[in-house]
C-alpha cells in the first residue's frame, strides 16, 4: 500500500569564522587541551560574531540547503526552527528566516527541545507532510551558544558552541515499506523531573534576563547514554530492522564519550559513526544537521544508505529517528 513519506531532498549547514581553539580557552579559564580533550573530544568550536544573530546563521544554512535541492525560497510551505537561543523572546525567528530568504508564502515558528530540538522538528515536519499540510518544509536547526555561557565556568564554556544546518523535506508517494526513501519512523520523549541536570538560569518570565547554562555533567553523561541507546532501540523494533542494517549513525554532537558510549551499546563500529563534536563542540539543535550535510558532502552518505539520527537535550528531551537517504 502506497503511503506518503518525507524525503530529504536538500542539506546545508554555516559555521561561522571564528574559531575559538582549546589552547585559547586555557588563557581564559582554568582549563588546558588535555582537560578537554579528555572530557570531551573538543579541539575547537565557531564562534559567532558580535553582529550575526542566529538568523543569520540559520539563513544561510537554509541557502546552503535550497540551492543543494535546485529549489527557490517560495517553492517552501513551511519553516521551521529549532532553537533554544532564538534573535527575539518573539516573533519567531523562523518569520525572521523567512523574510531574509525573500519568502512571501507559507507558515514558520520555531520550536524548543534544545539538543534535541532538530529531531523534534524533523519529526513535526514529517507530519506536517505525512498528512499533506505541506510539500516542501525546510527545517533548520540553529544556535548561538555563545551568548547564554558563562565565560568564566569552566565545565560548559568549553562545550558549547554555534552554528546552523538545515534540510528540505518533501512530500513523496512511496511503497510503504522499510525500503522506501525518506523519515521511516521517529520516537520522541521528555522528563521534565530532570530540570535541575541541565537548564539556564534565566528567562522572560523567571528573572526577566537571558541568564546562564548550568549543567550537572556526570548525571547528564549517565542519562544520555541510557536514554541514547534506548531511543535507538524503539526505532529498530518499529520498523523490524537490526542495527546491522543502519549504515550511518548520526548522533548529537555532545560529547565524544558520549557518542563512544552509546556506540558500545548499540554494538556499532565506530567507522559507521558520524563525528564532528571534535571541530564544532556542542551546537545543541544545530549539531545534527551539520553532522548530516558534512556526510552527505564529503560523499559518505549515498542514496538508500539508511541513517539514525539521535539526540538528547535539556527538559530533559530525547528522540531518534530513522530516515532512508
């Protein structure tokens, strides 16, 4: 039986100029490359400059992905951003995108799971398409980190980063099986009972100030591999496929440990493993579709390679979701 599905048909990503290296960091903080590198497999992240907004980024990520498809911004029904840093409290700086890019139809907002934001908003575009609201969605994950770290804590300042990657969906008439192209199945959660493990310190509403990162790292590392391993394994029991059969996993770039760890568990080699945390740190929403079109660029990733995307963030909220290329 027929079914309609979302295929990716275009990526990008934009990483901005700066490169903020770990030896740079120790003149800041009390940290060293070796301390870092240990803890996270960080080497160097991008930095945004003082005048781009994450607008600007997710803009021209957004381009990066048009162009990749042959598609001109007012082919797109629907954009949607996933971020936790957004330009404004509002409007939503996916209407911010929108207008940048010269569109003048459609629907945008933005929407907020932190790391785990792309994976969320892969998901609601896939049923935004499914259920033929939409042809085409552009999905961007975007970040500007820099901007609610605390510059002088030396367990997240290290981490975290900035950047944007996005790609197009559009709607297409498959067979319904495990064979057809696009997002075959996607499994979100959150537990809000986590809070304290990892939030900011700040908000409209709370403190009337953007405020800062605050993170329990070693509780973290224990519920993502966990929570990681487990999403992965619902995306496999629903489809009826084995780990064996994914050809690339994309995991969020949080931490190398983490992404080592949660390899372990799924019993994937590691050259089947996409990495990138190494050169671009933490983008929280952003890491997984820069990850997705590095691979797809260098030629990695090729038509009916089957990908896993994964990712956990804040609230705490994690997802999966298994998509065929």
């Amino acid at each position: 039986m027929n079914m309609r599905r979302s295929v990716i048909i275009g990526t990008g990503s934009y990483l901005p100029e700066r490169v903020l290296t770990n030896e740079e960091l120790s003149t800041m903080v009390d940290t060293s490359d070796e301390w870092i590198v240990a803890r996270s497999g960080i080497r160097e992240r991008r930095i945004a400059a003082d005048d781009e907004l994450t607008s600007d980024l997710a803009t021209k990520a957004a381009q990066a992905a048009l162009d990749a498809a042959g598609l001109q911004p007012d082919d797109i029904d629907l954009v949607l951003v996933a971020t936790a840093t957004p330009d404004e409290t509002f409007p939503a700086t996916a209407t911010t995108v929108q207008k940048k890019l010269g569109m003048t139809r459609g629907f945008a907002f933005d929407l907020q799971a932190v790391c785990t934001g792309f994976i969320y908003a892969l998901a609601t575009a896939d049923n935004f398409v499914k259920c033929g609201q939409a042809k085409r969605a552009l999905v961007i994950g975007a970040e500007t980190f820099s901007r609610i770290l605390d510059w002088e804590d030396r367990t997240t300042c290290v981490l975290f980063a900035d950047g944007a990657g996005a790609i197009i969906l559009e709607a297409s008439e498959e067979e319904g099986t495990n064979q057809d192209r696009g997002v075959l199945t996607s499994h979100l959660h959150a537990d809000g009972n986590h809070h304290d493990l990892l939030f900011v310190d700040g908000g409209p509403s709370s403190t009337q100030s953007t405020g800062y990162l605050r993170m329990a790292g070693r509780e973290v590392f224990k519920h993502a591999v966990n929570n990681l391993a487990s999403v992965v394994g619902e995306a496999l029991e629903a489809t009826g496929l084995e780990t064996d059969d994914i050809d690339w996993l994309i995991p969020h770039q949080a931490n190398k440990r983490i992404i080592d760890g949660t390899g372990r568990k799924l019993k994937m080699p590691s050259e089947k493993v996409v990495v990138t945390v190494d050169r671009h740190g933490n983008t929280s929403a952003a890491s997984v579709p820069l990850a997705l079109d590095e691979a797809v660029r260098d030629g990695r990733i090729k038509k009916g390679d089957l990908l896993l995307l994964e990712a956990m963030g804040g609230g705490f909220t994690w997802g999966s979701a298994l998509v065929r290329w």
